[in-house]
C-alpha cells in the first residue's frame, strides 16, 4: 500500500477472517528470541504471546539481520479488554486537544496510535511490538521511544518520518528488510508495530482473508508454566 491506511478504515473492518485456531506460543520458552524486560511487570503471560506462525516468522526475520543485530520483543497478545481500554482513553485524550473536532475524525485519529477493538491485530495473537537490539542486548536508536504518539513525538513515531537521524533511519530500514523479508507487514504510523495473519496484513499482502481474529486467550494462572500451548476461544 503506497497510501497510509488507517485501521479504522473500513476497507479493513471488510477483509473476512477465516480463524485457523493456530495456537499462541510463550516467545520466552524455547525461543532464541530476546524479550524485553517492560511489559514484564504485573503483566503475566499475556504480553508474551504470539500465535506460531508469526513466531516462525520473527525467528526467520532474526536470521535475515546483519550479523551481530537481534530482534528485542517488546509485546504481543493483547486481551480485547485491555485493547479497548487502551483505545477509549486516546479517543478521550484527543478530545480533549481537540473538542470540535467530530467524532468520527477523532475515531480515525485515535487509530493511528491504538487500533480500534474490534480488529486489533493484537488481540488476535498476529501483532508484534519490537525494536533491534546489538549482540549484548541494548536496545538501538530508531528515533523515538517504542510508544511515542503522534502528538509526543511530531510525527516522527510514523516509519517513513523525516524528523529522525539518519542513523535511526537507517536502523528503521534494517529491521523493515528483515520483517518485510520473512512476511511481516508495519502499520506505518508506528514503526515498531508488524504484523502478519490479521486484517491489515490481509489488506497490505493482497490475501483473501485473515488467518486470525481477535481472541480471548485462556492464560494459565503463571507466568510461565504451560504458556507453550495456550488456547483460545
């Protein structure tokens, strides 16, 4: 897509799912992946789940890095409650910044940040936040903080922004050729946020359909113990 399609867009919300039922995986069990320590906290299992296609794929946009770059996993799965959570309280923030704007301009607007509820590729177990890190961990410069909002950062949060060192653009451009590689997708107003199997990957890849839709997982009362093999519903 050369145009910035937005997930509220109603060519999305269109695309059909035709849920697989592929399980979701705990990325920190048996995976060579690096997972970031800040959704560790009070978090428990969720965080760190990802159905296994799209864990195949991020093992396969690992080795398509130069050498010495790693992968750092920031956040996967996302319940649907919290997803909404998320969303209805940047609605509200922009209301605030901006009151007579209307409510389907401020919808529109809050999705460039938080995908609305209803198809976030999060809550499907398809949607990855994630950055690079060098071979002892530490994370790299790509411009902004994982995170920054639109209005935090002037914009500089969208991939393609110009508002970045040429070093962060550079690091943005080696993490999009591994992802893209191994059959991710970006959202481009968050450089951090691929996907693969949920409706905008459909929309972006030209696939008929989804391979996942938003699910309720059911997590296991530890942090880690069984995550291997989560279930949904």
């Amino acid at each position: 897509m050369s145009e910035i399609i937005l997930m509220s867009d109603p060519r999305v919300a269109a695309v059909p799912v035709r849920e697989c039922g592929e399980r979701f995986i705990d990325v920190r069990k048996g995976s060579p992946l690096l997972v970031d320590g800040r959704q560790q906290a009070g978090s428990g299992t969720a965080f760190a789940l990802l159905r296994e296609g799209v864990v195949r794929r991020l093992l396969r946009a690992q080795e398509l890095l130069p050498p010495g770059l790693r992968l750092l996993f920031v956040e996967g799965y996302r319940p649907p409650a919290l997803q909404r959570r998320y969303f209805e309280e940047y609605e509200e923030q922009l209301r605030a910044l901006h009151p007579r704007r209307p409510p389907a301009d401020i919808h529109a607007a809050a999705s460039r940040y938080v995908s609305p509820p209803d198809i976030a590729p999060h809550s499907a177990g398809a949607a990855v936040d994630l950055t690079l890190a060098d071979g002892e961990g530490r994370e790299l410069d790509l411009g902004t903080r994982m995170n920054a909002d639109p209005e935090e950062s002037e914009g500089a949060c969208y991939t393609d922004a110009e508002n970045i060192t040429a070093r962060a653009r550079g690091h943005r451009k080696i993490l999009g050729a591994a992802l893209t590689g191994a059959g991710l997708v970006n959202y481009p107003t968050e450089w951090w946020h691929w996907s693969y199997g949920d409706r905008y990957w459909a929309l972006a890849s030209g696939a008929p359909s989804a391979l996942y839709g938003p699910r309720e997982a059911d997590l296991p009362d530890d942090g880690h113990s069984g995550a291997d093999d989560v279930s949904v519903r």
